[in-house]
C-alpha cells in the first residue's frame, strides 16, 4: 500500500504573467523628424531638390555660358495605417487572474512600433551605396562571408562609401545583427582592444570606428530561389521565419500537380516561369486559396506579413522586413534548382543620422468599442504614419550586404 494525499495538494497562480521578449526598436535614434510638424493635417509634404551646377572657364572678353537648372520634387505621404484588435469578454475580465486588457493593449503597442521599425530598417533597400563581395575582393552583388578578420574592412569600405559622397562624419549609425556583433567583438578581443557591453535604451551597444553601433533583429533580408526547371509533385519550399520573439517557425510549399486542399499546396506550373509565378502568388497572398495554391493556416500567414515576393522566368526573389534573416530550405528533384548561397542576403543598415524621414501622424493608441450584439468589447490599436528615403537620404545609406545562408534556426 502507498500513501496517495495529492488531492489535497493546493495549486497556486503567479502575481504575473511571464514576461515577452520583443526586440528594440532603434527606428527612433537614426530617422529624421523634421516634418512631422508639418504634417499635423494633410497627408503629403514635398521636399525638392536642385540640379548640380558646374565650374565653366570665362570667355576672353569674360563671356560666359548659362546652365539650365532642373528642380525635381519628391514627397513624403502618409500612407501606412496599422490596427491591432482583439476583443475580450466582460466575464473575462471579471474572472481573469490579470489585467487581460491592459497587458494585451500593451502588446498591441509594442507591435505597432515594431512594425514601424521593420518599415525604416527596410528602407535601406533605397541606399545609394552598398558593400557587398565587390568591396573586398569577390564578386559584385553577392553577400559577403564576414570573418573576424575581414570584419574591419567591411566598416572601412562602409566608410569609403559615405566619404565619397560627402556624407557628414557626425551622425554615422551602424546597426548590426547579433550575427555580426558577435564577429565584431571576436575581432576587437583578438586585437585586445577594450569594447565594454554598453547595451541601453533602443539597442545601442557602444561606439566603433566613429559608428554608434546598434544592435537589432529587425534588419531587413532578401533571397533568390532559383527555379529553372519545372518541379515534381512533391518537391517542397520551406522559410524558417521567427515570429516577434525569436521563436522560429518552419512554413512549406509543396509543389503538387492537382491543388488539393493542404495548407501550402503550389499548382506546378506548365513550364518554369508559371511555377514561379504561383510560388510568387502564394507568398504574397497567403490567405488565397485558388486554382494555383491553397491558403496557409492563419498562424502562418501572419508570420508571412510583411514578405514580398517577385518572379522571372527562372526564379523567385524573397524579400523580408523586420525579420533579421531567414533560414530556407528545399527538396527540389533538379539538384541545380535551389535557394542560391550567395544571395541569402542580411543587409545590415550604415548612415548617417536622418537619413530616413518619418512622420507618425498618430501614435500607437487604443480605443475601445463596444461589440454589438456581444457582452464585451473590442480593444482597437492603431497608428498612421509615412516614410521616405528623399534622394539627399539615399546619398547618407550604406546597405552592408552580409551573407546569411549560414546561420542556423537554433
């Protein structure tokens, strides 16, 4: 016989909830804000710029040539408006062990403003300069293979780039994935020079080669699946994608000759170029299920928010914000189709201060609505705001274009 009192054992609830780990933003420290008084009304504020104007000689009897001159407008628009909603029972928040408005409120927020920090990060896919191979000996457009000892060169030719277009040297920002912080670092400890953690507000870690260095999970990423040959029925496409926190989803495509009704299915096109095109319609529409694909499940599609896809003839590019990078993956028959290494992309973002322009027109804020015909209400989030890279902008960026097809998903 065993003694058996567990029915009387008394179970317990935390005074909290377990904490989330967002990223940082670092939007804040490295966009300008200059227009946002101007546009407290309206939706779009024109900023022009001059044509260059060159040195002539003088005639002999001090004649001179006129110059035409060409004023070009660009503008910022308000044009990104954001809710987050959700909605919660009276009764719930009668019974519920903690303030379930408040702290999911408080999410809603924090994810509004990563949203607006994946958009800005993203904008260096508008940088007038790159580093990529070309810069330190390879080939040009192809990701670099960052080592501890070629780390160095890297902000060297990130600060040949911005040299050579006049950029100020006040201001200048690098923000870094933690994959390249940790290269820097095992950098500055082989020449044993003193680098403290510095991590503060928004994910500045410390000053480099005259850089404040920011670190983030939000940086912006691209890459090609190549996909010249017609795939077989049951070839598969995968993008290991980290949600909010980190954690790391693997979403797949199936190629499938008849479309069937399993989330991810891609209709194999009749050549190479319409599988493409499906495969392209499948990401960027996920929530679609057609003759071509079948809509992936409702936790996968969120996870493909704010991806874009563009087909040709004999592949696809992937572009991601906010995501830091993507692990992929493929069982394709043709071993020569395959996600190309070279152009798995994580472009870190160089510039200087106010290179992008951003307007939040409103602020992350909440309202809540009562929900006809239901004892409860809606909680609403949202925000407005506009971005622009003007050309000035454009002259101050530097994308850093790091290979990432060997990071892993642990």
């Amino acid at each position: 016989m065993a003694n058996d009192v567990s029915a009387s054992f008394p179970e317990y609830w935390s005074k909290r909830m377990q904490l989330k780990h967002y990223r940082e933003d670092v939007f804040r420290d490295i966009a300008s804000f200059e227009e946002t008084a101007m546009l407290k009304n309206g939706d779009t504020v024109h900023r022009p710029y001059r044509s260059n104007l060159t040195v002539n000689d003088l005639g002999s009897e001090g004649s001179y040539s006129r110059q035409d001159i060409t004023d070009t407008d660009e503008s910022l628009t308000i044009d990104q408006e954001k809710e987050v909603a959700f909605y919660v029972k009276d009764l719930d928040v009668i019974q519920h062990n903690y303030a379930v408005r408040n702290l999911y409120a408080d999410e809603a927020a924090v994810a509004l403003s990563n949203g607006i920090d994946g958009d800005i990060l993203g904008e260096v896919a508008n940088a007038d300069n790159t580093v990529d191979a070309a810069d330190l000996g390879g080939t040009a457009d192809q990701g670099i293979v960052l080592t501890s000892g070629n780390v160095s060169d890297v902000f060297l030719a990130a600060t040949e780039k911005l040299d050579r277009r006049n950029a100020p040297q006040e201001g200048r920002f690098a923000i870094l994935s933690p994959q390249v912080i940790r290269v820097l670092k095992e950098n500055i400890l082989e020449r044993e020079t003193a680098w403290g953690d510095k991590v503060g507000e928004r994910g500045f870690i410390g000053m480099y080669d005259n850089y404040r260095i920011y670190k983030s999970n939000g940086l912006y990423w691209t890459g090609t699946l190549a996909l010249a040959t017609q795939p077989t029925n049951g070839d598969t496409v995968t993008l290991n994608i980290p949600d909010s926190e980190g954690t790391r989803t693997t979403v797949t495509f199936t190629f499938v000759t008849n479309i069937g009704t399993t989330a991810g299915n891609v209709l194999i096109g009749d050549n190479a170029a319409a599988s493409n095109t499906n495969f392209t319609a499948a990401i960027n529409d996920p929530a679609t299920t057609d003759a071509l694909s079948v809509a992936l499940t409702a936790a996968n599609q969120a996870l493909l928010k704010d991806f874009a896809a563009t087909a040709s003839a004999t592949s696809t590019a992937v572009t991601s914000k906010g995501r830091g990078f993507i692990v992929v993956g493929d069982t394709l028959t043709d071993t020569t189709d395959q996600w190309t290494a070279t152009a798995q992309i994580q472009h870190n973002f160089f510039g200087v201060k106010g290179c992008v322009d951003l307007v939040i027109q409103v602020k992350p804020n909440m309202k809540i609505k009562s929900r006809d015909g239901y004892i409860g209400d809606d909680i609403v989030s949202w925000n407005v705001y506009g971005k622009k890279t003007f050309a000035e902008g454009a002259r101050r960026m530097v994308a850093v274009k790091i290979r990432s097809n060997a990071y892993t998903a642990a």
